[in-house]
C-alpha cells in the first residue's frame, strides 16, 4: 500500500507544493508585516492565507476524486498496470494518503492560525465582554456532566474525539465520492464525459443526503444542555458515519473486482 500512496503523491506533489510554497510565502509576509509594523500587508496576507487554506483543501480532494475518475475512465495508472493489487488496496491507498495529507496540512495551517491572531489579539485592545464569553465556552468545554472541572488528560481526550468526529466525517465524503464515481462507472461503461460526470454527480448528491438523513436520525437533533450531551450526539453520528463509510468501501472495492472492467 506504502507504493501505491507513493504514486498518489507523485501525481500532486508538484502544485501541492506549489501552494505550500505559497503558504510559506504569504507566512514570511505576514511576520515581516508584523515587524515592519505594515498592518496593510499584514490584513492582505492573512486575508490571503485563509482563501489558500480553502484552495489547499479543494485541490486535495479535487485531484484525487478526478484522478480516480480519470483512471476509471481511461485505464491509465496504476489500476490498469500494477497487478494482482486487490481493490481493497486501490481504495485505502487513496483515501489513507488523502486523509494523511489533509491531517498535514490542517497541522500547518493550525500552527499558522495559532501564531497569525495571537500575534494580532496582542496588537489589539479586546472588549473585556468578548474575553468574558470566551472563557464561558472554554469552561463549557472542560467542565464534565456533574460540573467539576475535568483534568488534562480529559480535556485532551474530548479534543482528540472531536479531531477524530471530524476526521471521520471526511472519510465517509470521500468514500462516497469514490462509490459514486465507481457506481458510475459501472452503470455506464461504454459512455464517457459529460453523461458520467452528470450520473455521478446526482449519484454523490444523492448518497450524500442520504448518509446524512441516517446519521442525523441516529444521533438526533435539536438544542443541548450540556457538552455531555453534545459529546454523545457527536459519538453517535461518528460511530454511524464510520459504520457507512467502511459499507461504502467495500461495496466500491467489490464492484471494482466484479463490475468494472480495468
């Protein structure tokens, strides 16, 4: 699997570096602004710095759903030539390197964040109200369901299952952009371009409303008394979501091997 992620890397490294590189660029402008006390320069590059976090994303899934589309379509990559690779592994290569890429990058660009408005909240006066409510959210955030603080490892615990919540929401999406592309695939396999793109595109839409409709159900919905319960709703769509997920990939691999001719 680790030759198969390496492929995908080969595939986007060159404007994926190119962004982070423009990252580092708008980074660098940002500090210099700071020193030179330019707040022109600073307001440009941080306002910059968040449009390119949405570009970094975008590309991140883009490419690959595109790429896997493109090499059903084509039989080009690896899929067509790197045999006997099972389907299963097709599949994990390509959501564990986008997952792993997207982990990466929210990792720079989180340390970014964290530095780029700490540095601009010390430049600035801060209505004593807004650092009042902000310390009401954080002992929200840390206080348990009998209302004792919780200790470090606690509130260290409840961050990693929320990252982890997060994380899994974004592999069920792209499982589900990978089934739709491969159902796709299936169902029209002697046609190519705009019809396909339009199938697959309502088939996504379609499972998309779907999965959300049953996690929703599941973990429920409404207004919530406390973190405790907000952590059980999040915990029970998480675990629905995974279940899905999981259904979605094996069903992808499965019509690869059975349905699609590579």
């Amino acid at each position: 699997m680790l030759k198969l992620m390496k492929y995908e890397f080969r595939k986007m490294r060159t404007v994926l570096l190119i962004l982070l590189g423009g990252v580092a660029l708008l980074q660098a402008a940002f500090m210099v602004g700071d020193k030179i006390e330019d707040y022109r320069v600073v307001g440009v590059s941080l306002t910059l710095l968040t449009l390119l976090a949405f570009v970094v994303y975008f590309y991140i899934m883009a490419a690959g759903f595109l790429s896997y589309s493109r090499e059903l379509s084509d039989k080009t990559g690896y899929m067509a030539f790197m045999t006997p690779v099972g389907p299963m592994k097709l599949i994990g290569s390509k959501l564990l390197f986008t997952a792993l890429t997207a982990i990466v990058v929210t990792a720079l660009f989180a340390a970014a964040a964290v530095y780029d408005y700490r540095t601009i909240f010390s430049r600035l006066e801060i209505d004593p109200e807004l650092y009042e409510q902000a310390n009401l959210a954080f002992r929200m955030f840390t206080t348990t369901a009998a209302g004792t603080p919780m200790s470090l490892t606690q509130v260290l615990l409840r961050l990693l299952f929320m990252l982890g919540s997060v994380m899994i929401g974004l592999m069920l999406f792209m499982c589900t952009a990978y089934l739709s592309i491969t159902l796709g695939s299936t169902l029209l396999q002697a046609k190519k371009g705009f019809l396909r793109g339009v199938v697959t595109i309502v088939l996504f839409l379609a499972l998309n409303w779907l999965t959300n409709r049953v996690a929703g159900l599941v973990s429920g919905s409404g207004e919530f008394d406390d973190m405790a319960q907000v952590m059980r709703s999040l915990g029970a769509q998480a675990g629905i979501e995974l279940a899905i997920a999981v259904a979605f990939t094996g069903l992808t691999a499965w019509l690869l091997d059975r349905k699609v001719s590579l």
